[in-house]
C-alpha cells in the first residue's frame, strides 16, 4: 500500500483529498498543519505527500524545506491557491516536485501522483538491480549470476524497501508499518529476526550490507 501524506487546514477539502486517494488504492494519511505533519513522519512511512501552502504553525514552505534539509526526499506536490511566479518559484527552491493551483481538479490530481511516483521509481518497479544483483517483486526471488533464492514474501519486501532507498534509516515501526501494516499485532522485534536472516543470507555478497543504526532501526549501505 502506498502512503500519502495530505497536509491541509481545510477540514473539508482534506477529507475529499483523502477520499479521492482512497477510491484510486492509496493509503491516505490526514495532517492539519505541517506541524501536525512532521509528527506523523515520526511514527509512519510515505511515499508522497501533497501539502497546502498557507498553514498555521508551520507552513508547506517551511515544511518543504526542512525536510530536504532532514535529507528526505519523498516527493511533494504543493496544492494552493497561490499561482504567481514568484509564489511558484519559492515552492520549487524550499524543495516541491509539483504544482497544483486550487480549486484543483482531482483527476489531474491522481494523474499528478502517479508521475511523481513513478518518478520516485515507487509505481511499477518491479525490478530493483545493484551490481549483479536482481531483486524480482514478481516471484519474490533475489538473482546474482547463475544464482537465485526465492525469499519468504516478508524477508523479500523487507529488503526491497531497504535496498531501495540505501542510506535512509528506517525505524522498526517504519518497516512495520510498512510490510507487515499498521493494524498487524506482529511484535517489533519480529522486524529483528527477519533482518538477522537476511543477514545471513546475504552475509557473502559484496554488493551490500544491512546496518544497525543504534537507537533509530536500520539501514541498507550499498558497497559499488
């Protein structure tokens, strides 16, 4: 399931966001305010987030740019009803991928979300190679030359998403949340077991390794 984080003051048209993301298979995720928004990315994953510009506290300016400062780079698409230049231009140097001028069309909404995540290589990659290694979502098989192990589907997309994103840290709430949902009542600590395989399992390749990051959760360091 794909994340999105939809961060706007207007009760309404936040609900209609979110209900227009929800009939297309996306999982939507609510925040008044970009403050209420950074709380969220503390304890879930997105994918996307589409985010209002004029917000009390802390605005989609502001938000944009602190988390391209945080090193995120989930893609943003800004929706306002602000549409100088000058307006735009401040929205693509604080770090926004798109643009959107309200009162917006939500199917040029969806069609939106789906460039930017096809862009952010999320959509429809269904194959991830790093060095001679080939991760196949179709069959949930791992490749390396002659080579091919056929992973348990939670192992398999456990290293997907850390392989998909070297260097970012991904609490073991994040990776919950993301392979085994938000309502699973799997223990934590399962995420540590199926690390430890994998560990195992790919301890002989050079091509990558899984690091501990104490006291945040894990990460995938590429070695090419």
């Amino acid at each position: 399931m794909i994340n999105i984080l939809v961060v706007e003051d207007n009760s309404k048209l936040r609900q209609l966001i979110g209900t227009v993301l929800a009939k297309h298979g996306y999982n939507p995720v609510l925040a008044e305010d970009g403050q209420h928004a950074l709380e969220l990315l503390d304890t879930h994953y997105i994918d996307l987030i589409i985010s209002d510009i004029m917000m009390p506290n802390v605005d989609g300016y502001e938000l944009t740019a602190r988390l391209r400062e945080a090193g995120y780079h989930t893609p943003v698409l800004m929706v306002t009803a602000k549409e100088s230049f000058e307006d735009k231009q401040r929205g693509y140097l604080a770090g926004t991928d798109d643009y959107m001028v309200k009162p917006i069309d939500v199917n040029e909404m969806i069609l939106r979300v789906g460039a930017l995540l096809r862009r952010a290589q999320i959509v429809n990659e269904r194959r991830l190679v790093i060095g001679e290694v080939i991760l196949d979502s179709d069959s949930l098989t791992v490749h390396r030359g002659e080579r091919s192990a056929l992973l348990p589907q939670k192992e398999f997309y456990l290293l997907y998403k850390l392989l998909s994103y070297p260097g970012k840290i991904f609490t073991r709430l994040q990776l919950m949340d993301e392979i085994w949902g938000m309502d699973s009542e799997t223990e934590a600590r399962t995420v540590d077991v199926h690390i430890n395989r994998l560990r195992e399992r790919f301890k002989d390749s050079p091509e990558f390794e899984i690091v501990t990051v104490r006291g945040l959760g894990y990460k995938a360091v590429k070695h090419l």
